[in-house]
C-alpha cells in the first residue's frame, strides 16, 4: 500500500488540446510517466464546460470536436508537487487542481 499522505493531481482539458505535435493529455501522461508517478488515468468526458461555459459533449455517434477529458494522478505531495512546474505550463486552457488523497487499495497484494 502507499504510504499516506497521498495527493491526486486532477487535469481538466479538452480533448483536442494540443502540446507541439500531439495531443496535451497523451504528453501530460508521458511527462507523468517519466518523473516516476504511481499511477495515472485519463478520462473522456461526456458533457461538461469551462470557465468560457461553452458546452463540451460527445456528439453523434460519440463524435465530437471538444470533448472534455479529466487526469487523475496519485502519488506522495512531494512526486506530485515536483512535477507541477512541468504540468502546469502545459494546460493553456484548462484546471489543475491538487487534492488530498487516502489510497485504501492498490490492488496488489502486500508483502
């Protein structure tokens, strides 16, 4: 099990975010990856909006120009915080935010 105190970074973007060539949440994940994070997720979204409160939804058949999409990242306050001065020029348009974090399970066994 991880040890407490966990943080989770959370990332709201859209799907369509870019950073140079590629899409922004697919970077994100490989920077996150490479500064040694546990563990990281993104999710599409089906509907949601910003601080433009223009709405993002999924679209005919699934289909969208903007879909929304969430980053959720856990690991110690300190893993987390150091890699915020990479994470957070990256997001142009979108929310970071920190969270306090009680990992209950990892799903491995202990020992």
């Amino acid at each position: 099990m991880m040890q407490t105190p966990q943080k989770a970074l959370v990332v709201f973007i859209a799907e369509t975010d870019m950073w140079h060539d590629g899409k922004l949440y697919e970077a994100i994940v490989r920077t996150l990856e490479r500064q040694g994070i546990a563990g990281v997720t993104v999710n599409s979204g089906l509907m949601g909006y910003g601080i433009h409160r223009r709405i993002h939804r999924k679209g005919l058949f699934g289909v969208s120009d903007d879909k929304p999409v969430t980053i959720i990242a856990v690991d110690s306050e300190e893993k987390i915080r150091a890699a915020l001065p990479t994470i957070v020029p990256m997001v142009r348009e979108g929310l970071v935010m920190l969270q306090d974090a009680e990992v209950i399970s990892t799903g491995q066994p202990e020992g």
